[in-house]
C-alpha cells in the first residue's frame, strides 16, 4: 500500500464504526462465531471494521483467537 | 440456555460460603493461565520478561478477576463464560505490558513533531516533497480545526506515535473514550482537507 493511500484510509472514518467499548462487549461472542462458523465479520460488521481500524482492539482479538484455538 | 459448564460457573460464582471461595480460586488459576499465554504472544514482540513479566501476569489475572466479579450480574451468557472471562485477562495483559514497554519512554503529548508525519505513513522523502502542500494542510487541519484535546491525542498518538494505550493513561482516560476523540480528529482533519480541495480524501 503506498503511503498516500494509507493516509487516506488513516482518515477516513467510518459511522458504523462501534468505537472500542461496544467491540470489548461483543468480542468473545464474535471470537467463538469465527471460530466456529467463520463468518463473525457477516454477523457483526460493524465490529469488523473496527478491528480493521483499532489497532489495539485488533491484537486483544488475536490473542482471543490465539487463547481458544 | 447455557452450557452446563457456564451455567456452573455462574451458579458457584454467585453462590456465598466455602462454594464461592472455591469457585473464585478456580477463577483465578485460569485467569493466570490465560494472562500467562497471552503475555507470552505478546513477549516476542516486547523487551519485558522474566520477573517483569511475571509480575505483569500477576497483577493482570488479579486485577481481571476483579473486573469479572464486578461485572458478573452483565454477563448474559452470549458465549462461554471462560471466553468471556479471557477478554478481561487479555485486555489487562495489553494494558499493563503497553505501558510497562513504554515506561521511561518519551510521552510528550505537547510536542508537535511535525516532521514526524511523512514518516508516519511512509513517504519517502522525494513523495514527502511532491504531497508538501498536502502535508501542509494537515497540519494546519489539525492546529485550527481540532480541539485541543483532539489535537493534543492526535500530536500524541499520530506524530509521537504513543500507543493509545499509554495515552489513555496519560490522560487518565481510557482506550474507548480516546479512540472517539482520535476517530473525530480523523473525520475533522479529512473534511478540513475536502474542504480546501483534496477531493480524494471524500
């Protein structure tokens, strides 16, 4: 990705974005549907987005799949 | 309807006496288990370890197990209760290992280190020369169009690159309430710079 289109996808935000609380709520339920059905980003898109944009919500989740795989 | 084994540890959580005691000492030892193999994943990429991070692992699981007797009567039942239960131990490991990483290290939150931006997102410096007008405008997007709270977590986290973790604290806030203040500066800057032209940014 070039540097101008990562600044572009840095600023560019996104309303259904639920922000890092509502993401915490709903993360083991999310982490259990991927692993068990792979289509947690389909159920629940707007926590997919934000685990697109959070980078500390995005590294809990991989240590949420890393624990129950 | 929950599992069998979840319905169990709700019932002895909230059950009183020898039961309760008993189930909260189960509690922790998997909680400990959890925090110890999540500071680990994350060990690779830190300089803590050994006693540092057993200690970390510690206080992790302690302070998770507070948390989780704190929110039990929250929990609905949606997934497992020891995946629910992980969360707390993961979210206090990031926490605690992020700021330990970062202890000693520069938090300047007022410093704006504009020449930092280029590198931030990679430019080389012949791109940082060709998108100097671009450069330009955000920061001037962000010297007169954010608040100076906006613009203190952005100068923090975007130039400085703090982690929002170690901000958070800084600010005695916590990581949900910087996210918005950085996701308004985020939309702040972009529609300050559609404005002034850059339709590219729309």
């Amino acid at each position: 990705m070039s540097a101008l289109s990562k600044l572009k996808r840095f600023l560019k935000t996104d309303p259904e974005d639920p922000g890092c609380a509502e993401t915490f709520a709903l993360i083991d339920v999310y982490v259990e549907r991927e692993l068990a059905r792979g289509d947690a980003a389909d159920r629940y898109p707007g926590i997919a987005k934000h685990l697109a944009t959070c980078g500390p919500c995005a590294e809990d989740y991989r240590g949420m799949i890393s624990l129950l795989s | 309807m929950l599992d069998p084994e979840t319905a169990a540890w709700v019932s002895d959580l909230k059950a009183s006496g020898p039961r309760r005691e008993e189930a909260l000492e189960r509690l922790h030892t998997v909680l400990l288990q959890a925090a110890r193999r999540e500071a680990r994943r994350r060990a690779i990429d830190s300089p803590v370890s050994g006693v540092e991070l057993n200690d970390i692992v510690q206080q992790a699981a302690d302070d998770a197990m507070v948390a989780i007797v704190a929110k039990l009567d929250q929990f609905r039942g949606e997934s497992r209760f020891t995946t629910w239960a992980y969360k707390f131990a993961v979210l206090e490991v990031a926490s605690k290992l992020t700021r330990h990483a970062w202890r000693g290290g520069p938090v300047i939150l007022d410093s704006e280190a504009w020449l930092q931006l280029p590198d931030r997102f990679g430019f080389t410096p012949e791109e940082a020369f060709e998108q100097r007008e671009l450069l330009a405008s955000i920061q001037e997007a962000v010297q007169t169009a954010l608040t100076p709270r906006q613009r203190r977590v952005f100068v923090a986290i975007v130039l400085n690159a703090v982690p929002l973790d170690v901000v958070a604290a800084e600010l005695a806030s916590n990581r949900n309430a910087l996210y918005k203040t950085l996701f308004d500066a985020r939309r702040k800057v972009r529609t300050f710079l559609v404005a002034k032209g850059y339709t590219e940014f729309e």
